[in-house]
C-alpha cells in the first residue's frame, strides 16, 4: 500500500442515533488512524454493532458528521454499497457466508468479475479464490479448495475467509462484529493471527471483541462504550489486562438501573474517562 495522505480513515463527529425513544447513541465522537487496530469494548447494548453500522453505511444516525480520509461525507450519499466503493468491508460474526454455495461464490458475492462479453467469469474468480486461500489466508487444508462448499470450514477457517476475501477486495478499513463469539477455543487462535494479519498488511480494523484478554493483547488502542456514550480510550500499555479488567468492573458498578431513554450523564463520563 502506498503512504497514506490522510490522517484519518474514518471519523465520526457528535453522532447521535435513536431508535424510537431509545437512544443508542448519544455525542459519539470516533476515529480510526491509518493502520490502526482500534478494539471496541462495553457491555451488551451499549452501542457498539450501532456504531459500526453507522461506520459502514447500514444504518443512519439521527445526526452527526462523517469523514472519510479527511474528506465529510455526506450521508445521503452514502450507503453500504459506498463503504465497499470506498474500501470498507466488514465482517460479521455469523452468516456472512452462503453455506451450500462453493467457496469462491463466496467471495464474489454482489461483484462479480465479468469478462468483456458481460459473462461471469467463473476461471478466473476460482483462481482468484485458490490465490486467497492459498496465500493470502495461509489455508493448508489439503481438501479445501475455491470448489469446497463452505460448509467443510470449521468457524475459524470461515472467518478467515470472510477476512481474505475484504483484504482481496484492498479494503482499507476491515471491521470485525465479534468475530471469535462462537468459535472453538482452537478456531479463535486462528483468527486472532487473521486479525494480526490485517495489521502487518498495513490496514486498518475496527475490532469489537468480548474477550478482553484478545482485544488487549491486539489492539493499539481500546475505545470503551457505556449506555450508547464513549466512555473512556485507553492507548496500547496503557493499562495491564488486570487494570483494564478492573476498570471495567468499576464501570459497571457505577450503572444506576435505567431506562432505555436515560442519556448518559456528562459528568459521570467526565469521571469514568480519567
Ligand atoms: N434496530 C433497532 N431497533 C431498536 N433498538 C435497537 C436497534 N438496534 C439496536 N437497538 C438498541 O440500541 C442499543 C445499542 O445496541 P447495539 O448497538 O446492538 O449494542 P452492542 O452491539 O454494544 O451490544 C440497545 O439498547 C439496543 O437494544
Ligand atoms: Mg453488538
């Protein structure tokens, strides 16, 4: 990849997004750097998947500003189909593969590779697929080919798929829903170095993870959301998995019960965040 000539991937300014009166997002300000793996963390429901949908073009805020390398976007122009056109992917955590359709379908799902008569040109996205498998995601499986039905795959190894396939497609940005949330101990190992993977190849991620001890040990910066509110960011060293583990304890001690439409409090963000 060439030196990037932004600073920015993304950044989303003062978002806010309500479902009704429920609001699952309130004053969301969040950016990803160039290469950075920015790992997403916070209790069910606090506004995590909202965020990132936002982020790719699946749902619209009810107000707020996007920027895409440094450049606004503006909303009504943009769309899932945008994201992709922008090289955004996004990965997530189940049923992002078609399981009776052979593996190579899989990957040109919505653009397929046409020739000059207008035809599919199945030779070349099999190709293309082997290329993948092969080198881009490092599948040693001897029986597993562009021809297996993805049903063969163990999670891990659809997950590693699924990320392959966004790195083919020169994704800048890659952005991982819990990606490891119903794999086999074994099968999360793998995804963690696909996740390594992303990194090395100079991309940039958005990592929302449960599992503390893989977003910690793999993300450069941890953003902590709180009842639809960024909470605290916490640069990679800052704090050890136990202090992190802790801090997040506190966090939720602090949680008064609510109701849906509750807005978080600024002060009581002012005081989390130090
Ligand atoms: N389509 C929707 N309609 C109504 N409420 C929603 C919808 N999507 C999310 N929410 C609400 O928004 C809040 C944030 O949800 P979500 O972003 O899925 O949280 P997370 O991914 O962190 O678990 C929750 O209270 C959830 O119930
Ligand atoms: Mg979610």
């Amino acid at each position: 990849m060439s030196q990037a000539d932004f600073q920015h991937v993304v950044r989303l300014v003062d978002v806010q997004k309500s479902y009704g009166n429920v609001r699952a997002l309130s004053g969301v300000n969040f950016s990803v750097g160039c290469n950075e793996i920015v790992g997403l963390i916070g209790d069910n429901g606090a506004g995590k998947s909202t965020l990132i949908k936002i982020m790719t073009g699946v749902e619209k805020p009810t107000s707020g500003d996007l920027y895409i390398r440094d450049r606004q976007v503006n909303w009504r122009d943009y769309s899932v189909g945008k994201a992709h056109e922008l090289r955004f992917e996004t990965v997530y955590q189940e049923k992002s593969l078609g399981e009776k359709q052979p593996l190579w379908r899989n990957f040109f799902v919505g653009r397929q590779i046409t020739n000059r008569l207008g035809f599919i040109d199945v030779r070349r996205q099999k190709a293309i697929a082997n290329d993948i498998l092969r080198n881009r995601i490092g599948f040693r499986s001897e029986g597993i080919n562009a021809d297996s039905p993805v049903s063969v795959l163990s999670g891990g190894e659809r997950q590693g798929v699924a990320i392959g396939r966004a790195m083919h497609f020169d994704a800048d940005l890659i952005v991982l829903d819990e990606p490891t949330v119903a794999l086999a101990i074994s099968e999360v190992r793998k995804v963690l170095d696909f996740v390594r993977g992303i990194k090395e190849s100079g991309r940039a991620c958005v990592y929302i993870e449960h599992n503390l001890a893989h977003v910690h040990e793999l993300s450069d910066r941890l953003v902590v959301m709180d009842r639809g509110a960024i909470v605290a960011e916490i640069p990679r060293g800052q704090m050890t998995l136990n202090e992190l583990t802790n801090f997040l304890i506190d966090l939720q001690h602090d949680k008064p019960t609510l109701s849906p439409a509750t807005p978080p409090a600024a002060d009581r963000r002012a005081g989390t965040a130090s």
